[in-house]
C-alpha cells in the first residue's frame, strides 16, 4: 500500500536518497515523514525544491472537483494578484486573512474585512484569523459546520499558514492525529494531502501558489512592525541591507509594513542609487506593495525613484491610513 508523508503530501519512497519523499528502508513500515520534512521539523533544515504543480493545474483541479475552498493569505501579502487567484476558484469559498496578530496595534481587524470588500470588491465571506492560541481556528470549525461542509480545500500563498490551520482545527477539537510539518520557508507542502480532522471535517492540504516576481526575503521574523520615516525632497530610503532603494523626489511620509528582522530592515541612505522605474504616486495615502515583503504607505503624493522592477509591486490606495485611519 503506497504510504505518503504527514508532512508534505508526497508519496513515501526508499529508492531515491535524493528524491522526494525519501525514507530508509529499514524505517518506512513506520514512517510518517520522509526525511525532508523530519528534519524540517526537528532540526529547522529546509531544502529548496520546486513545487511540483503549477498555479494553473491546482485551480484547474479544484474547479473541477467543485468542493469548499478555504483560501488564506496573510495581511502583508494581499495583492491584486493574491486577489485575482482567489477570484479564479468558481465554487463556494472563503477568504482567510491570516496573521491578523501581528497587526499593528492601531490597526483594528474589521479593517482588513472592509477594505477588502470596498476597494479589491470581495463579495464571498471574509474570517480575519488571528488573535489566540489557536488564532481564530475555533470560529472557522463553526463556520464550516453551521454550512454543513464536511470536507474543504486549503488553498493559498506559500507560508500563509495553511498547515498552521490545519494543526490549529486538531488542537481545537483534541483530536489525537499527528500534527502536519509547518515551516516558514516556501514549498514545504508539495502536493495534495487528506487529513481527516473528526468525523465531521477532511481537509485537503494543497501546495501554495508562489507569487510570481516576489522580492527575495529569507529574514521574516514573528511579529509585523511599522517603521515610520518623514522624507525630505532628495532622500532616499533603503530596506533589506541596501537590495531595494527608494529616493523621493518630493518630501513625504512614509510608513513600511513588514514582518522583515529589523535589523536589515529599513534605514535612511544618502548615497546615490542607480534606478530603473519612477512612480508618480498621485494621490494622498497611498501604498506601494512589494511583492513578498509588506507595502510601504506614502502619506502625501510624490515622484519615487527605485531600482524595484514595475512587476515586482503594486500601487494602491491605502490599506491603513487616509479613510481607513
């Protein structure tokens, strides 16, 4: 009988030590992890691999298999794109807004529902997941209960959570099942996975979407900061060590969200830059996205230059500040 790994979805194997769901011979009757997820999970080793199914095969086999999706992303990562995918998924579904207890403390989570219903125009349910111990995990069993869905996909953004969620539900209901592999690298679920939660609820763990252009970031730590700076005409700020700069041509504020470790975050730099895109931020309290790290809000319209490529980020109008203050 083929067994798969609890961690990653991936069919277990002992022929390949360098293949995808490898296990010893001598372990795999009694193995529940293949060796990458093992040592993931024990030790916080992580190899990079590609994930097997692409954005396109995994909505296309969800469409068609037509059942409840729950669908997360965490606040720093809403995106048009981010968007976009969950508007791909024909059947009923439901927006998870994940992370929510790393929000800044000004920042109220009936917020992010309205801001995502007025300005990206979401019309399905929206849970802000955050909060607990088990961050809201509780509210969502019910509500899946109270619409008698007995079985659901989990889908989303690499690293948003979805096996955090999955584990949340088993500790909501004690349930005795094994715990499945959570890491907050990229790719550590690598194919569809069933997990029976009690007799009421299975869901199906799936490979996160990656998100196309996203910034490097390896430097996430626990808890989303704002650092705040007020730039005159001609300064320039720069995040990540110095990777991605941005110099403003007009004086502004600006505030940078991110879960990034604060000491490579963001500092100002009068050194000169070599850019390659302008943004003309035309209107008061806007943000600029960037993909994979957080969104910089800029309080007062300006002319930026920066060596970020246009497909890497986004322009919006503000998640946190102007009418939404």
């Amino acid at each position: 009988m083929n067994k798969i790994c609890y961690g990653c979805g991936v069919k277990l194997q002992c022929n390949n030590p360098d293949g995808l769901g490898y296990v010893p011979e001598n372990k795999i009757d009694d193995a529940a992890y293949c060796v990458r997820c093992f040592r993931m999970m024990h030790y916080g080793e992580h190899k990079d691999v590609i994930t097997p199914k692409d954005e396109k095969e995994i909505i296309r086999k969800i469409n068609k298999d037509d059942k409840f999706v729950i669908f997360l992303v965490d606040f720093l990562n809403i995106s048009e794109h981010v968007i976009n995918l969950f508007n791909s998924i024909k059947g009923e579904k439901l927006l998870v807004v994940n992370k929510c207890e790393l929000l800044p403390k000004n920042v109220k989570p009936e917020r992010i529902r309205l801001y995502l219903k007025e300005y990206y125009h979401v019309n399905s349910d929206i849970k802000i997941k955050g909060g607990s111990l088990t961050h809201g995990a509780k509210a969502i069993y019910g509500y899946l209960g109270d619409r008698g869905i007995n079985e659901a996909y989990i889908l989303g953004i690499s690293n948003s959570g979805k096996s955090t969620l999955i584990n949340d539900l088993i500790k909501v209901i004690g349930s005795n099942i094994k715990e499945i592999n959570t890491n907050s690298k990229a790719n550590t679920t690598l194919d569809f996975m069933r997990v029976k939660i009690d007799n009421n609820l299975t869901l199906i763990d799936s490979p996160g979407f990656i998100i196309e252009n996203a910034l490097e970031n390896d430097v996430t730590t626990d808890k989303a900061t704002a650092y705040s700076f007020h730039m005159k005409a001609g300064e320039g700020l720069s995040i990540l060590d110095g990777r991605y700069y941005f110099k403003v041509l007009d004086g502004t504020s600006l505030v940078f969200y991110t879960n990034v470790n604060s000491k490579v975050v963001a500092k100002k730099n009068f050194k000169e830059v070599k850019t390659t895109n302008e943004l003309n931020i035309i209107k008061n309290n806007q943000d600029i996205v960037l993909y994979g790290i957080g969104f910089i809000t800029v309080k007062d319209g300006t002319r930026i230059k920066t060596n970020i490529n246009s497909e890497s980020m986004e322009i919006r109008d503000s998640m946190f500040g102007g009418y939404y203050e």
